[in-house]
C-alpha cells in the first residue's frame, strides 16, 4: 500500500508514491554492467541521491553498507587490489563525494581498479547555484582531479554507454579508479530496456616498437651482473618477471608496491631494500638494469642518489616518466605484461657472471637481519605472523610504525595480489581495506597492521567488520598516539606536540560491536593470541601494548629536509 503523504528535503518535497514499487531504474542498469565486470559487491553509503542504485545492489548482488564514504572507496580498493576485478563504490553528492576523495587519492597512487559512482542533484539544477539539497559546486572538476577518470551521464539512455565506459577505462592499463557522477532524477529515468547500444570493447596490451625491444636485449644479453626493479607496474606480470629474472641470473629490488611481483622467499629476490645500506655494494657492482613499471621516486633511490649502471633499460606505459628521475639507455614505451615477455623471448644466452646470484642472496639476508636487529621485539611478532598465516594470506599495512617499516619489508609477500597496503602515504584506510579484501577472498584470511591514530580516523568501521564478519585479524599496535611524528620531534630536540593521544579501551570498544578481543604485551602472547584467531576464523582484534615490548625496538625517524635558516632565500 502507498501513501501520499510528502518526504521533505531541504530542497524540494516528493509523494512517497513517486518512490516506491518495483519499477526497474538505473540501479538494474549497474547491477548489469556489475555483473559482466565480475563484481559481486558494492561498498557504499545509502542517500536520496543514490537510493535506486543501492537498492538493486543489495537486491541483486552485495551491498556493504559501511559508516563513510572514504571508506567505502577504501574497502572497493581493498576488493580491487586482493581479487583483481573491479572495485565498487557507491556515495552520495556534494559532502558525500568529498568525504570519498582522499580515499580516490589513495586508489589513485596505487593503481586500483575502482569504480567510484556518486549521485548528484537533478540534472537540470547542476550548475544554476539554486541552493538545491546536497549540491556542490564543480563537483566534475573535484571528482576529475582524484581520478583516472571522470565521467558524468547526462540523458537516461546514457547510463549503461557511460558505466561500461567507467569500466573499461578501469581496467585499461595503467590502471586507475575511475569516477562517475550521476544526477538523480536520471537514476531513476534510466530504464534497462532502453539504453543506447553499447559497442563491445577489447583492452589491448601495449607492445614495445620492436626495434627498441632488440636492443633492450642486447644490453641484457650483455649484462654481467644484471639487477631488476620490479616497481607497481610489473605486477601483472609476476610470471614473466619471475621468469625472465631465472633466465637472466639478476637480482630482483621492488618498491613497495611491486612486492609480490617475484615471491619474497625466492633465492634471487632482494625485496623492498633498493637503498639500504647492505645493498649498496651491489649497486656499485652491478653493470646493467631493468627497471619496470617504477617512477624511481626519491623516498626510494636515497633522494636519486642511488648509483643506477649506466646501462638502464626502463619499461613504463608513461613516456614522460621514462628518464625522468635517472637517465636511460633504452626506453620502452609499453605494458610489461607485454614487454617482459618479448625481452625473455630475445634474451638468448645470457653473459651472467659466475657467483652473482651467491651476491645477490648474501646482500639481501644482511639487508634483512640488519633491519631485524634495529626492531627489537618487532622481529618475534614479525615472525609469527608469517609463520601462523597460509601463503596465501592477504596482508593489509596502514601508515603506521610497524606497517610503514618492517610490515612493508620483513613481512614476506608471496603473491602481488596479497600486498595491500597505503601507497598514497594517508593515516586510518587500513581497516576498510582489510574489510573489501575478506570481503572479495572469503577463502583466505586476512590480516590487517594498524595503529591506534590510524584506527581513530574511521573507528566507525568497526561495526562494519562485526556486521560483515570477514576473516580479518586486526591488529592494533596501540602507542596512544602518533609514533613516527613524535619520533621526529624527539630527534629534532623539541617539545612534544599534538602527537599524544586520548586512547579509547579497545577491548571495551570491541565488545561493544560484539568483536572478540586480546591485549598482549609480549611476542609469545602475541603468537598465542594470532593463533587463536586464526583457528577461530571471522574478525577478531588483537591489540598490542606497544610500551610493553621488550627489547624495545630503535626509534622510526624516516628521513625528512628540514631547511636551516641559511638555506632560505631573499
């Protein structure tokens, strides 16, 4: 039975009648395109201005309702980097869309395939300023600046051309979240039987010009004592990478988003340490490199003062990034998916020195067991983490001491689809992450590094992991407050400032969402307490008492310019 009696808005007041029955709208139309994307779920926020599309998803497929809208882009990210498919968000217009933007920022740096779909007024009422509900002034131009992509429907019939546009520009490399703003009188208007055709497109790898291919060759025909930088870019070809390092005798260095590209207990794999100090002779050794799908950027090149061999093949589908930041012999403007392959295809007999492959191994275990030795108690809990979870596990870092430092190259990856962590350098995504990823792989446990501060940011998320109940271990490694920032200040021999914390109990906060809870001080609680959870199964918290560890670990100072008076100019 309807009614006629009005909804009120601030805007405007709409019969309920006009809002209910199960007229198909363009909700039905995302549910499509959904499904041919192989997305199963949408993670969002519900609102007036997404009402008809949350209500398919959830009839049709999955919708996670989660607490903000930054954290819906986060899980959809999560989702996105643990499965490979596409990453669905779905919030509101004006406050909504922005409170998702820093997380687009985020799926932005890393790549991820997110698909990003946002509401917004009437059609008619964009742009005229009329103090309609929710609107926001150039909402295209925000979405546009943390996008890929950003497109807008703007006729009924558009509404399937456009999604399946978002889609494939998602999934065309380089890869990258893709938005879509969708007035809402054309959410409701957009009807599935009445769309315009949509031409079928095919995502085709870019291939390398093939006379640059053959020399790229020949310099790693001629190559000695060859290394690999695998950076996010290689990802996607982990096979060919890992096949072309054997083939070739060279070491493999990754960035932090290339972890999981060669797996991290192979013998030639050197890992996340470009520039340790251990690695460093081997740099200085080293006659040739590949670097593939990597910006060489200056937190990882010691500044750009790494000496890279003058014989430097780089491999990037951004031309402007090839030679940008270290200087190149050969280029190759192409998807790596395709140029490692024609590279393994052209190597022939390698010159590979006798004994490299011993150097490289011995440089990256004294890598290792130097960053061990500066992390005291971190080790053992290091350790049992890798040691209690399957090898496929999904390991999910948010910007935190332990996540930032040994969590991004202690703790083993073993696959690029298990490395998830926060690329655009941004505090508190940690947690909604880990929920998309147990979300996407039900079948693999999932578990999530974060801090106290971080959790703070969206501790809202937390009924969403009771609610949903993947198999997420969060661990909260709690030192009331914002370790790395009051590092720094102690280092520059200052006063303490807005790093100290009022710390909730989290084992009254879990309880109050009805998630299982363990306080733990010590590796060997710690290894007990990770036990547990995983035989368990489904979400659990697990918080450590970080003043409690003993040996206590070194101090994390990351190295940042701090300008002196006489560096400043006039």
């Amino acid at each position: 039975m309807t009614t006629s009696s009005p909804v009120s808005t601030e805007a405007h007041r709409i019969p309920t009648e006009s809002l209910t029955g199960d007229a198909r709208t363009g909700g039905d139309v995302l549910v499509e395109v959904m499904k041919e994307a192989g997305a199963e779920v949408a993670f969002g926020v519900i609102s007036i201005h997404n009402l008809p599309l949350v209500e398919a998803v959830d009839r049709e497929l999955r919708f996670v309702p989660v607490r903000h809208e930054a954290a819906a882009v986060n899980a959809a990210d999560g989702y996105a980097r643990a499965t490979g498919r596409i990453g669905v968000a779905l919030t509101s217009t004006g406050t909504g869309a922005g409170n998702a933007a820093g997380a687009m920022v985020e799926a932005l740096a890393a790549s991820s395939r997110v698909l990003h779909i946002t509401g917004n007024i009437n059609a008619d009422l964009i742009g005229e300023g009329k103090g309609a509900y929710h609107e926001v002034p150039r909402q295209l131009q925000m979405l546009e600046a943390v996008s890929a992509h950003a497109l807008r429907v703007e006729t009924p019939r558009q509404a399937r051309a456009v999604r399946t546009e978002a889609v494939h520009l998602a999934e065309s490399a380089p890869n990258g979240p893709v938005s879509v703003d969708w007035p809402i009188d054309l959410q409701y208007l957009a009807k599935p039987d009445e769309q315009n055709t949509v031409q079928e497109r095919s995502t085709a790898l870019r291939t390398g010009a093939r006379r640059d291919i053959q020399r790229a060759a020949a310099l790693l025909r001629e190559a000695r004592r060859p290394l690999i930088w695998a950076g996010g870019g290689a990802r996607q070809a982990g096979a060919d990478v890992l096949a072309l390092a054997e083939a070739w005798g060279a070491g493999v260095l990754t960035g932090t988003n290339g972890r999981g590209t060669v797996p991290e207990d192979h013998r030639l794999l050197i890992g996340n340490f470009p520039a340790d100090e251990a690695v460093l002779a081997l740099w200085e050794e080293a006659d040739c490199l590949l670097t593939i799908g990597s910006h060489l950027r200056g937190n990882e090149t010691q500044n750009f003062t790494l000496p890279l061999p003058e014989k430097h093949v780089q491999i990037d589908l951004d031309a402007e990034v090839i030679g940008l930041n270290f200087p190149v012999a050969v280029g190759l403007q192409a998807d790596a998916r395709s140029a490692v392959a024609a590279l393994l295809e052209e190597l022939g007999e390698p010159a590979t020195e006798e004994g490299w492959d011993q150097r490289v191994r011995e440089a990256a275990d004294a890598a290792r067991a130097g960053h061990r030795k500066d992390i005291g108690a971190y080790a053992a809990i290091c350790d049992a983490m890798r040691d209690r979870l399957p090898r496929r596990a999904v390991i999910v870092r948010d910007v935190t001491v332990p996540g930032s430092s040994w969590g991004n190259r202690l703790l083993s990856v073993y696959d690029a689809r298990d490395n998830i962590f926060a690329a655009g350098g941004g505090i508190g995504q940690g947690l909604a992450m880990a929920i998309g990823a147990g979300v996407g792989r039900p079948k693999d446990p999932v578990l999530a590094i974060v801090g106290d501060g971080g959790l703070a940011v969206h501790q809202g998320e937390l009924a969403v992991l009771a609610a949903e109940t993947p198999d997420v271990v969060l661990v909260v490694f709690n030192d009331a407050g914002y370790g790395v920032l009051r590092n720094l200040q102690k280092a520059r021999g200052v006063t303490k400032r807005a790093v100290d914390l009022l710390t909730p109990d989290f084992a009254l906060l879990a309880e109050s969402v009805g998630l299982r809870h363990k306080l733990v001080g010590t590796p060997e609680d710690f290894d007990k307490a990770l036990k547990k959870a995983l035989k368990r199964g489904g979400p659990s918290v697990i918080e450590v008492d970080v003043p409690a560890l003993r040996p206590r670990p070194a101090d994390m100072v990351p190295p940042i310019e701090v300008p002196s008076a006489e560096s400043g100019t006039d």
